[in-house]
C-alpha cells in the first residue's frame, strides 16, 4: 500500500523522532474495507432503519462495532501472518466441497451487489444532472474495471485512500439538518426492542450489512498485497519478530477504519431519523429514494451531499467486492492472483474481477427487481458469513497455520460470540424467508 509500512522496516522505538509514522501511511487495508463497507445498498439499509424507526436502532452501531472490528482484525492477521488470503488457506486446510460452495455462493452474492450499487450510482448521477441513469451505471462499471486492470496496486490503493473522503458527506448532512440530540443519545445509549417483525428484519439487515464475508476476503487479500509490496516484510509465520509492529499497525489501521464506518452508518441513520422518520416518510427502498426524499425535507444542499456520496461510496465499494470475488476464487483454483501483477501474468484473476463487474452492469438491463435481488444477496452473505467466521475461528487456533502467533483465546472467545449472533441472524432472516 502506498506509503503503508510495517513499523519494523523503519523505526525502532515506535513514537520517537522524525521516524515516527503519519496515520495515513499506517491505516490502509483496514480504513478502505471498513469505508467501502458503506456502500450504496448498505446506505439503503440504514436509512431504510432511520427512516422507519427514527433513532430506536442507533444501538445496534454500538453494538456491532467491536464485533465487526474483531473479526477484520482476525481477517486481516490471518492474511499477514500465513501470507494467504481466506480462500487459500480453506484450500490447504479444509475440505474441498467447503470451499467450492463458499466460492460460488459469495460470486453469487457479491455479483448481485455490484449490480445494485452501480444502479444506486447511475441513480445518483440522474438526481444531480439528469440524463439516462443506465448510461451512467455502464460508465462507471467500465471505469470500474478499466482502473483496477491498468493500474498497479499501490497506485490503486492510493485512490481508494482518497474516496473514502467521499464518506464525509454523511457527516455533512447531519450538519444541515435539525436533529434532536437527546432523543439520538437516548436511542444510541438505552436498546430498545420490540416484538414487531419488521423490528427484528431491521436489526438482522442492520448486522448483515455492517458484517459481510466480502469484507473478511478482501482485507486479508490486502494484507497479502501489502506484504508482498514492501522489501523486508514477510509472513509472520516465518518472521515472528515481525509481529509485535505488525499486530499493532493492523490493529490501529482496522480499529479506525470500522470506527468510521460505523459512524457514518451511524450518521446516516440519523439523518433519515431526523428528517424522514419525523415527516411520516417510512418506507424507503433505494438510495435515490432516500436522497430525493431530502430534497423537500432538509433542503438542496443536503439533498446533493448526500447523493454525491452515494457515487462516492460506490467507487469505492465495487472494487472491493469485485476484488474479493477475484481474490476468493482465484485462490481456490490456484491462480495467479493479486493487483500487483500485470493482466497478463494473471488473466484469470483481472477475467473474474472484470465478469463480476459487467454482469452486475447487467442486472440494471433485466427485469430483476433490485430490491429482491438485495435481499436474496443478504441471504447468500448471511449463509456464507457463518461457517467462514467458524473457519477462521479454527484457524486461529492452529499451530500449523499461524505458527508462533496464534490468536489470543480471550480474542478467540469474542469471535465465537460474533459467530453464534451472525449465526442467529442468519436464522432469522431464512425463518422470516420461509414465512
């Protein structure tokens, strides 16, 4: 990552001197896959939660953030410390029949977003400055691809860095609407719960957003390129004294950036609380619903700001899920994989991210309603979240994995904890399917 570093390749005594690292060259993997899990169907979800139930679902951002930041953390030291992402150590692990069917059903679900986030996207664009909104989703699913076949991974990476920028345009419209403060800090601070069904459909929405096994790939994936791309790194298994820095970059870099993602969902569901849910308007399916609902509600200025972030967001997000498909399935098939690599040293791989990213341009060409499509996506992610988190759970534990530096047991427990809940919402989500 560009200007990323493992603190033992350049200081020895962390915090002295003109040695010590900007925060920006040490957040990287963890600040883009926390930002880009903001994306636009993510931003559907929240405001869809903001806009039904005010502020009673603020808590669960309190509530989801130190499970999520556990298992990016787990993620991310697994693709550090074995120097394989996800897929490749299921591969040399666990069954093959695990994962194959993991594999597909994430292309599956991670196809169907892409798909969704580039119609949010060419939505977006029509608000602000009309035109076709198909013309603009083939725009930017080609610019897409175009960005992530030509340019390297440390120059990639480095745009990536500047679009999370785009996430401050939620923090923008909080600014820009009236919001009863007391009232959030009640919802964020006191849970509450109901036996509503439409409740208990939020709250399992709210998690399989905010934890999606897109994310546990990619970041690990990253820590792999990022490896790779600094001379003196090496896989903590077969660097242990390498660790101590390296844990603790990775723990600051994924800390941060979930704490941001939160936050900006954690915005997002205020402002649609403040706005929409006061003015009766509880139904929001899109994203361009949401931002054109704000246009009467908190005024133009707003009603741009948070379209604008929209497109942002998705920049950011397609290449991330569509790398993660790349990542995942290259990986089970032994191919060559990585942004690094030239197109054609890894055809397969850039093959895989490019298909991702035009058949999910192609869904916004079908009579597939969105919105189903969505929730079919969050079903698959459900299904596939839970045996990967038990998965890498396991992984943690071994010796003949992780070598020296085994994940800590108090932080293996935690795991299991965000596993058991994943695993319970997933159950709930294919009850509330089956009824």
């Amino acid at each position: 990552m560009l200007g990323t570093r493992d603190l033992t390749t350049k200081i020895t005594k962390p915090g002295f001197g003109r040695a010590k690292p900007r925060l920006l060259d040490v957040l990287g993997p963890g600040l883009i896959t926390g930002a880009s899990d903001d994306d636009p169907s993510g931003i559907a979800t929240y405001s869809q939660a903001g806009a039904q139930f005010g502020f009673a679902l603020t808590w669960t951002m309190l509530f989801s953030y130190p499970l999520m930041s556990l298992i990016q953390e787990i993620s991310a030291r697994i693709g550090r410390t074995t120097g394989r992402g996800i897929a490749g150590n299921m591969r040399a692990y666990y069954p093959n029949w695990l994962l194959q069917a993991v594999v597909a059903l994430l292309l599956i679900a991670n196809t169907i977003n892409i798909g969704a986030d580039l119609g949010a996207m060419g939505d977006a664009l029509k608000l602000i400055v009309g035109g076709p909104a198909v013309l603009y989703v083939v725009v930017f699913g080609v610019m897409s691809v175009g960005l992530q076949v030509i340019l390297k991974y440390h120059r990639y990476v480095s745009i990536l860095k500047w679009l999370t920028v785009s996430l401050f345009a939620y923090f923008g419209t909080v600014m820009f609407v009236q919001v009863p403060w007391e009232e959030v800090a009640k919802g964020l601070l006191i849970p509450r719960f109901s036996a509503d069904a439409s409740f208990w459909t939020a709250v399992v929405a709210i998690f399989g957003t905010t934890i999606s096994p897109y994310l546990f790939f990619w970041q690990a994936s990253q820590e792999v390129e990022d490896e790779k791309a600094k001379p003196g790194r090496k896989p903590l298994k077969k660097a242990p004294a390498q660790a101590q820095h390296a844990i603790h970059r990775i723990r600051l870099d994924t800390y941060v950036g979930m704490a941001f993602s939160n936050l900006v969902a954690l915005a997002i569901m205020i402002t649609a609380g403040a706005t929409l849910h006061a003015k009766g308007i509880t139904n929001i399916e899109t994203t361009g619903q949401a931002a054109e609902a704000l246009r009467p509600v908190a005024g133009e200025f707003a009603f741009a700001v948070f379209a604008l972030g929209v497109i942002g967001t998705g920049l950011l997000a397609i290449p991330v899920l569509a790398g993660s498909a790349g990542y995942a399935l290259g990986e089970a098939r032994k191919w060559p994989v990585g942004l690094e690599r030239e197109p054609l040293a890894a055809k397969a791989f850039y093959a895989t991210i490019a298909i991702a990213t035009l058949a999910g341009t192609c869904l916004n060409f079908t009579p597939i309603n969105p919105i189903k499509a969505l929730y079919w996506s969050a079903v698959i992610n459900g299904m596939v979240a839970v045996p990967v988190m038990a998965v890498m759970m396991l992984m943690t534990a071994r010796r003949d994995v992780m070598g020296k530096t085994t994940v800590p047991l108090a932080m293996r427990l935690t795991g299991w904890v965000a596993t058991a809940i994943m695993a319970a919402a997933a159950t709930v989500m294919i009850f509330q399917l089956s009824t």
